[in-house]
C-alpha cells in the first residue's frame, strides 16, 4: 500500500540482492557527516545503477547488505559470499 499526500510520498521497489554487483556508499558535506545521512548506489547485473538517496546511517545499511548478499566478480567470475 503507498501513501500519497501533499507532504508524504512512500514509494515501494522490490530488488533481487542476488544480481547486485557493487555497493557504495556517499556521505558529502558536513550536514551530512554529522547528522549521519548519505547515499547508497546500488549497481546490479546489465549496468542498472539505483540511487537511494538520504538514508540514515548509510554505512550501517550497507554493512547488512554486505553481509548478506552473494555477488559475482565480473573479472574472475568466482562467486564471493560475503557472509562473515
């Protein structure tokens, strides 16, 4: 369900973890620095880029998703299981 209004947008995607190639974080500025806020890019298979934008505490986000996400190296083709 997503809740449109005047203020509020709630947008909803739904991505496979298992295609994504890279993950980085951006955190520019010191607003952004010190009140924790940055930018996730997500790059999957076939050269599709997403860009979450303003997420609190990026690098704890991106921790979990490395933790659970397998990829594969497009260099080598050896899968990397990231799972500590």
């Amino acid at each position: 369900m997503f809740n449109n209004s005047l203020i509020l947008q709630e947008d909803l995607e739904i991505m496979d973890l298992s295609k994504v190639m890279k993950i980085d974080v951006e955190c520019h500025g010191l607003l952004a620095n010190t009140f924790g806020f940055g930018h996730l890019i997500i790059e999957q298979q076939k050269d599709e880029v997403k860009i979450i934008h303003f997420i609190s505490k990026p690098y704890e986000v991106w921790q979990i998703l490395r933790e659970n996400t397998t990829y594969v190296d497009q260099w080598s083709q050896a899968v990397h299981f990231l799972r500590n």
